[in-house]
C-alpha cells in the first residue's frame, strides 16, 4: 500500500506500507480529466521518510532486478524528467500524444491539454473537431466486448461494422435487476458520494470544515416512506440485508424516490459501511459491482432528534432554509415533509 496517510483499515490489510510524498513535495506532471497536464515543483520536502511515488517505482524495481534484454536497469531514470520525456516518446502518434511537451514548456503556459505534436505545439483546446476518431480497425484500443454476456469482440467481428473513423455509439438493451426488492426486503439501496468527502475520507476528514459538515453516515428515505414506517429525522435506523446490518440516522428527504433508500459510503467498516449491502452481481465488461440496487429492510431502532450537521445537510438536499424544519414538522410521526407552495412572481 502507498499512501500519505496511514488509514488503518486498508494498512491492516497490506503486507507493505510505503509513506508516500503529496503535492507541493514532489516533482512532477499532472494529467486531469479534461486532458490537461501541469507540471507541479517541489515546494517544500516530504516529512520523516516518505518519499516521492516516483523514488517508490524506481527503487522497487531496482530490489525486484529488473533488467532489461540486454541485462540493464529495466527502470534506469534518475529523475522524474527521463521518465516524462520516455512517455513523450512513447505516446507519440497516438491519440494522448505529448511528443511535443517539455517541462519548459509547461511552465511558459501553465497547462496544456494534450495532444501536443507538430500539428498541435500548444496543445489542443478540443478533439475531434475535424470529425476523425479513432475507431478504425487499425486504430482503436480494442474491439469492444458484449454488453450482456462481456465477451470479448474479436477483429472479424469488429471488421463487420468497422466506422473507418466515425464515431458510433454501441446501443445497450435495458435488463431488470438481477436484486429485485422481495416482501422481506423491500427497497432498493444506492449508496454513492456526499460533496464534502472522498472515498474512504483519508484525507477529507482530517479537514475540520469538510468533516463538521457531515461527520457520519446517514439514511435519506422518502417522506411518505418515513410516515408510513413512523420514522422521523435524526431517528436511528437500521437497514439490513442478506449481507449485513448498517446502523445510522434518518434523513427524511423528498429527494430520495419512495420505495428507495441512499446511504453514503465513506464511513468506514462495520455497521458503518454501506457497502456491505452490494449485491454479487457485476457488469459483465467493466466488474464494476452492482452498487445501486440491494434489495434492503429498515426499522427504527430508537427515536431521536437530529444534530445541527443533519439540518445542514437536509436544508442543502431540500433547496430551503433551515427554518421551515420546524414548522413542517418533517416525517414519521411528526407528519409528512411537504414543500412549502410559493406564491407566483
């Protein structure tokens, strides 16, 4: 594991931990979204003896002996800049092509979207603007695999439809659920991100602003939902499934859809974690799991009333202020969360 941080879930499970320098202790080029590379410079040293991810790979490699053909450092840099200028080399003539950046080149504009090249010496504001993609049968990455089955294509198949250049986009048949909710487990679960947070919160709750603002995990579930089952805001919860139990405060938000529930999933292990609740199910071409669809249970576990961070948080879901809390009463027992009728301009 490589990591700034020690986050003792995920260390607990690794053989070796490398500390691992963050930005403004290294040097090197940042690749964004939005295809955009930086080159960022040291601004201060790592602390104790956490080293750059860059010194990491290098060193790894060189304890491992990887060599190459003819017997040399497989991984021979020295510096972050012969790596960089390696990858300009072997991306040149692709579609993320840098041949044309240089580190000098990068600090005169700031940020240059790649490709860079001949055609392109200050980078390319947008692709595919003279209508070209890459899809040829010589071109692409691959031949593409079966939504439903995640076979893969191969290239007579891919030669059948070959787009010689244009773009096309493979269409995807709908497929109920392989979870559909039951009579003992009658909503569907999504579990996904909040604002405030990434992941598993490594670095994001250790920032007392981002933290205070939503310190736990949560359930959102619908109004009528709440009323039906008797739960009010800041009750405590249970959700069980096949898989688990999960234990947290109601968010009674009209957001979440009847017949639907959505808990965060950047809080840990245990009855914290939400993801404990993923069913077996994957897609059949990216592994990705299926997170948003557990068929799940929930039962008020205790009464309570809600923290100042659940108002935030219901007043930021909700589109209102605060106030109106009060007054509407919100769900389960103390009546339905209803939207307050704005008079017409």
């Amino acid at each position: 594991m490589q990591d700034p941080f020690v986050d003792a879930e995920s260390v607990a499970l690794a053989d070796i931990y490398f500390p691992v320098a963050m930005w403004g202790e290294k040097s090197g080029c940042v690749t964004n979204a939005d295809r955009s590379v930086n080159f960022l410079q040291k601004a201060v040293e790592p602390p104790g003896e956490a080293r750059s991810d860059f010194e990491i790979f290098v060193e790894v490699a060189h304890r491992l002996g990887f060599k190459d053909r003819d017997g040399r450092s497989l991984v021979g840099f020295r510096e972050p800049r012969e790596a960089f200028d390696e990858w300009r080399r072997v991306s040149k003539g692709r579609p993320c092509d840098y041949s044309g950046m240089t580190y000098e080149l990068l600090l005169e504009e700031g940020a240059i979207r790649w490709p860079c090249n001949e055609q392109h010496p200050r980078g390319a504001e947008r692709l595919y603007e003279d209508l070209k993609f890459w899809t040829g049968i010589d071109d692409c990455e691959s031949y593409g695999a079966d939504f439903l089955t995640g076979n893969k294509y191969t290239r007579s198949d891919y030669k059948r439809k070959d787009p010689q250049g244009k773009a096309f986009l493979p269409p995807a048949r709908w497929r109920m659920q392989p979870n559909p909710p039951t009579p003992q487990f009658p909503f569907v679960l999504s579990t996904g991100r909040v604002v405030y947070h990434f992941h598993t919160r490594t670095k994001t709750g250790r920032s007392a602003v981002l933290n205070g603002r939503a310190p736990h995990a949560y359930v959102e579930i619908n109004p009528d939902d709440a009323a039906r089952l008797g739960i009010g805001m800041g009750d405590l919860i249970e959700v069980v499934s096949p898989n688990g139990l999960w234990e947290g405060p109601a968010m009674v938000v009209d957001s979440t859809r009847p017949g639907e529930l959505f808990i965060p999933f950047h809080y840990g292990h245990g009855s914290q974690a939400a993801n404990q609740h993923t069913w077996y199910a994957r897609d059949p071409v990216s592994q990705q799991p299926q997170f948003k669809s557990a068929p799940v249970n929930i039962r008020r576990k205790s009464f309570g009333a809600p923290e100042q961070w659940l108002l935030d948080r219901y007043a930021e879901l909700a589109g209102d202020s605060i106030e109106p809390y009060a007054a509407r009463n919100i769900g389960g027992r103390r009546g339905a969360n209803q939207k307050k009728k704005r008079e017409p301009d």
